[in-house]
C-alpha cells in the first residue's frame, strides 16, 4: 500500500494534498482496487472485518454524529453511515485530493451525504465538541509521535464530553510472524498507542488484539478505544 504513499507539504492545496508532516496517500479508485486484491487474495478478508470490528466497538447509535479522521477513499465512513442512519451525520477528513475525490463519488453513487472534506489530524475543520465519536483506522503508523499528540489533542477537541475513540492499527513489523512478517507497510504499537491517548486525556482506554487469520498474510492489528473525559 505504501507505493501509493508519499510525504507532502504542500500548502497550495494542489494535485496531491495539503500541508501535514504526516504520509498522504493516493491512488483513488486503483487505491482501491488494490486494497480490494489484497484483501481478497492475501488477507482473506480480515480488512474488512477490521473495519467492522473498528465499528462494533465504538458502538455507533442511530441520530449520532461520528468523524473518521484519514478517511482515505471513504469505506470505513459509508460502513458508519448505515448505522446512524437519516438522524445522523457523518464526516471524513483526509489530506489526499485523490482519496476524497474518490470518497465523494462512492458517496454519490450510493446517495449517501457524506461530508468528505480535505483535511489534516493536526488542525481538523470542526468546531469544539462537535462529534459523538471519532475513528480512526491504519493511520497512526504514517504519522511521527509529535504529530500524534498534536492531532490526538485535536480529536479530544471537538469530541462531545463522553465521546469515543477508536483507533485501529497494524501490529509493528517486528512483532509479525508467519506470511504476515512479509507484509512491509507499517504499524504501531498498541501500549504506545494507549499511552498518548491517556496523556491527551482520555480516560477508560482498553485495547484489543485481532490475530492474523490461518493463511492469511494479514499482520495482525490492534485496537484501543477510550472516552472524553
């Protein structure tokens, strides 16, 4: 995945993204294409039940408002659309112009009013505690550790008091092991993790681990969910 990858500081705003010190991806629809190969031919499908799992535990109610912060091409967002229904709102921020622009199109086809907006972890588009739940999926590894409590900061920000995190994330190259060790794109590590949304303060903050599946090249991912204090 990270051939569709590259660092930006662009602060026109241009073909590839905005300004971040975080990775932008690309790719659009061949983004997608090949996350669906991937998925199908090596991971056996555990992508998609990452994201339904990323879902589950942040337990999305009809009517309420929910953010996916690195929405890339906008799955996991119409995934949460389903749940909060008509009453409900959802939005995604990603800095690629090619994610959004893709995210918007499946959006439209699937007449969903998704509100897919460029935009950066360190500086979302939101007013203070504007979202019942902020998610954010296979992220958190393209972005450095200053950049991580900058944006974690931020996502508390325009959390409601109570609200959700839930952030999902492959385990670190060198914990992998099997056809998983094979797999290059990054990770992160879950007490690491859970340790910075702490300091951001969060409070009840659990983690979970999703095993790679037998035959699978899928590496293995984690999760950690909290709440606003």
């Amino acid at each position: 995945m990270h051939s569709f990858a590259r660092h930006r500081h662009n602060r026109s705003g241009g073909a590839q993204g905005i300004e971040t010190k975080g990775l932008i991806l690309r790719g659009g629809w061949r983004y997608d294409l090949m996350e669906w190969c991937i998925d199908t031919f090596l991971f056996r499908g555990q992508m998609r039940k990452l994201r339904q799992r990323t879902a589950n535990l942040a337990c999305i109610q009809p009517g309420e408002e929910v953010l996916d912060v690195g929405c890339g091409t906008g799955t996991l967002a119409m995934e949460v659309a389903g749940r909060v229904g008509s009453a409900g709102r959802v939005a995604g921020v990603d800095p690629g112009t090619e994610q959004i622009a893709r995210a918007r199109a499946k959006a439209a086809w699937r007449h969903l009013p998704i509100e897919f907006q460029l935009g950066v972890i360190e500086q979302l588009p939101f007013p203070d505690q504007t979202f019942d739940v902020v998610l954010s999926t296979l992220m958190m590894h393209h972005v450095p550790a200053p950049l991580k409590r900058h944006g974690l900061a931020e996502i508390a920000r325009v959390l409601k008091p109570g609200g959700r995190l839930v952030i999902a994330d492959f385990t670190r190259k060198q914990e992998r092991a099997g056809l998983g060790a094979r797999f290059h794109a990054g990770g992160s590590g879950m007490q690491e993790l859970a340790a910075l949304v702490t300091n951001a303060g969060f409070s009840e903050v659990e983690m979970e681990e999703m095993q790679p599946s037998c035959f699978s090249a899928f590496p293995g991912a984690g999760f950690v969910l909290a709440y606003k204090s």
